[in-house]
C-alpha cells in the first residue's frame, strides 16, 4: 500500500475511532490486511501532524488537526498542551503533555521561524536552539502570548 492510502486510512480509523496508543493503530490496520510497523506509524504521525486530545478519562487519542495554517496549528497545540516554557542562553525549552512534543517541535520546524536554528524533543519536551539570547527569549515571549493561563 502507497503511503498516501495508508495516511488516507488512517484518518479514515481517527474519524470513526478513539485511538490512544499507535501501537492500537497498528493493530487496526493489521485487521485490515495493512501490515506496518510502530516505526512506520510513528513517521506517520509526524508527517500527518496527528495530535494527541486529552479525554474525560484522563487519557489522550489521536486527532486529526483541523486548521490550515500552520501558525494556527501550532498556536492550537501550544493552547491545548501547554505546561511551562524557560529560556537559558540561546535554549528555550518548553513543557507540554505527554504525546505533544514532536507534532510541536514538527509545527516550529515548518514554520520557519528565523529565531530557530534546530530542535530536539521527547514525549512531553520541545529543546529549542535559538541563533541568540535575545531569540530565545523572543519565542518563549511568542508562545507565552499564544496560552490561555489559567
């Protein structure tokens, strides 16, 4: 199966299924003949820009993101899975819930800022290397004003 079809079926499974895990993704798809790896799924996820959306249960599915724009979205994703973000030298580094540090660190690559030079991230981090102190602390101040704090 070409990859276009397999991402096709794959929001098809997100539109009609709550899926918390990508290895629950792997099993759907595996019932339907498609046979991938978690690697795979997991390019996928990133390449798709899958988001994770918490539930009443305290547990978290894939989601589709809606918006166009990848400002929007990556605004969205700050909005919904933001914890904290510092700055240290050149280094921003922000906290978000689990699931959502590389669909953010993906939308800060995409969006090109001029104040970023690299990113690194896990389950719940975005590291960002900024070309300067004053870049840094110019993304922290970005996404601060992006957040709903409560």
């Amino acid at each position: 199966m070409r990859k276009k079809d397999r991402q096709e079926l794959i929001k098809q499974i997100l539109q009609n299924e709550e899926i918390y895990r990508q290895e629950d993704l792997v099993k759907r798809l595996d019932e339907q003949g498609i046979y991938v790896t978690q690697a795979t799924i997991s390019r996928d996820v990133k390449e798709m820009q899958l988001v994770k959306i918490p539930q009443d249960d305290g547990g978290y599915i894939y989601n589709v993101p809606t918006e166009k724009s990848n400002q929007l979205s990556l605004e969205k994703i700050l909005s919904d899975s933001f914890v904290s973000c510092d700055t240290h030298n050149e280094m921003c580094f922000v906290k978000v819930l689990p699931g959502n540090g590389p669909i953010l660190s993906s939308m800060i690559e995409q969006n090109k800022f001029e104040e970023v030079f690299a990113t690194l991230c896990d389950d719940n981090s975005v590291m960002i290397f900024a070309k300067s102190v004053q870049a840094a602390q110019q993304l922290a101040k970005t996404f601060y004003s992006w957040v709903k704090l409560d």
